[in-house]
C-alpha cells in the first residue's frame, strides 16, 4: 500500500490517537490505585448506562474478555475502591446490576474533561454535514475494528 495514500494516512493518525489515549488512561489508573483492566471496566459500565443497558457481572465479563473469576476480582476490586455497588435487579432478583458511583464519575470528569471538552470544540468547527461524515467515519471504523 502506498504511504501516502489518504487511507493510509488516516490509519496513522487513528494509531496514534489510540497510543496517546492508552497512555492517557494508563496515567489515570496509575495515579488513582487502578489497573488498566479496571478502567476500561468502568468505561463498559458508564457506557452500558448511557445507552439504558443493564450492566451486569456476565456482560461485563464478555466485553473484557474475562473469565467469571477475572470478572469477580475486577468487580470487587471497583467496589473496595468505592467506584461501583452491586444492585440487585429489581424485575429479577436473582440477577446483579452494576453500578457506577458519582464519586467516580467526578473523578472521571476531573482527568478526563478537559479533553473531552477540547475534543468537542474542535468537532464545533466542523459543519453539521461535515460532522455527520465524521461521526459516520468513525462508526465504521469501530465496526471494523470490532470485527476483527
């Protein structure tokens, strides 16, 4: 493939977007006593409550890609830390809801805001068709890298 190809270009740009964000939320573990594993966790479980799915020990596991005991340490580990509660689901009691808390939300927030406050003002300088192409670009390419 030809380097300077527009789509080549585009593969090093989202590669090293990615290194940048790895090292960014390696920064935040660190400095908050969480492993990396914790906080993608936290990541799956504020996004299953953005989009209104219930997240339970089980989900989160699979989107990890840990086993039920990986699962337990993680999940114990955030609920030590004060980060997460278990909630028994109130349609069935018998399954376990996961919770974020506030206080990590806000701890979230304070690391985290800044750029995503930036990254949002950039996308301001975008038109509405032209963010709509960005956010459809970048749709897709998380399909594709979730296929593969």
């Amino acid at each position: 493939m030809d380097e300077q190809d527009a789509g080549m270009r585009v593969v090093h740009l989202l590669r090293a977007i990615t290194v940048e964000l790895d090292r960014m939320g390696e920064r935040f573990a660190a400095g908050h006593a969480l492993h990396p594993t914790d906080v993608r966790a936290l990541i799956c479980l504020l996004d299953a409550d953005r989009t209104g799915t219930p997240a339970t020990p089980g989900t989160l596991g699979a989107q990890l890609g840990l086993n039920s005991a990986g699962t337990t340490a993680v999940v114990d580990r955030l609920e030590r830390l004060g980060h997460v509660r278990r909630e028994r689901d109130t349609r069935d009691r018998r399954r376990v809801l996961l919770k974020v808390e506030e206080n990590a939300i806000a701890l979230g927030w304070g690391f985290f805001g800044p750029l995503i406050r930036e990254i949002v003002t950039v996308m301001d300088r975008f038109d509405a068709a032209e963010q709509a192409t960005i956010e459809r670009f970048l749709g897709d390419v998380h399909e594709a890298v979730t296929r593969s």
